[in-house]
C-alpha cells in the first residue's frame, strides 16, 4: 500500500492543537495510508483554525509527499473564502 507522509510546519502548529499535539508526541512527520486519509485528518485538525495539506513541489528535497500547513490562505483585497483573486487586483 502506498503511504503519503506529512510534515507539520509550524504554522499548522499554531493554528491547530490536534497538530501541536502530534509534534509533541510523535514528532513532526506523520503517515498516512492515502492523501485523502491526510486531508480527512487535516480537516478535523482546523477545529481551531484553517489548516490544510499542500503537496510538496516535484523538485522538493524533502522526503515527504505533503506539508500540513495554517493561516490564511488569501490577504488583503476583500477575497472571500472559496473565489479566486485576480493577480492584477481588479
């Protein structure tokens, strides 16, 4: 079986207590048998906050597959959660 492994950066520790608490405890990686298991756990974990599950750039040195990050993911401009932002700000 193919797994996906996550890293916890800290913004997802910030954001997140489920998160914080699996650093502390297990470390900052975690595996999961499927990136939809990764992002089921990613959605119960934004019980504080947002965090999601970014994959890692093909070119990423990193031995995992994803990195389970927190914040925001749009600034500025009046974006609304779900709609995409033009680049040139119209």
């Amino acid at each position: 079986m193919s797994r996906y492994v996550v890293e916890i950066k800290p913004s997802a520790r910030r954001a997140s207590r489920d998160a914080g608490e699996w650093v502390n405890e297990s470390g900052p990686r975690r595996a999961f048998d499927s990136k939809a298991l990764a992002r089921e756990w990613a959605r119960t974990a934004s019980a504080d906050a947002p965090v999601w599950v970014q994959d890692a750039a093909p070119h990423d040195p990193s031995p995992v597959d994803g990195y389970l990050v927190g914040g925001r993911r749009t600034r500025g401009s009046g974006a609304a959660a779900g709609r995409q932002t033009s680049l040139d700000g119209a």
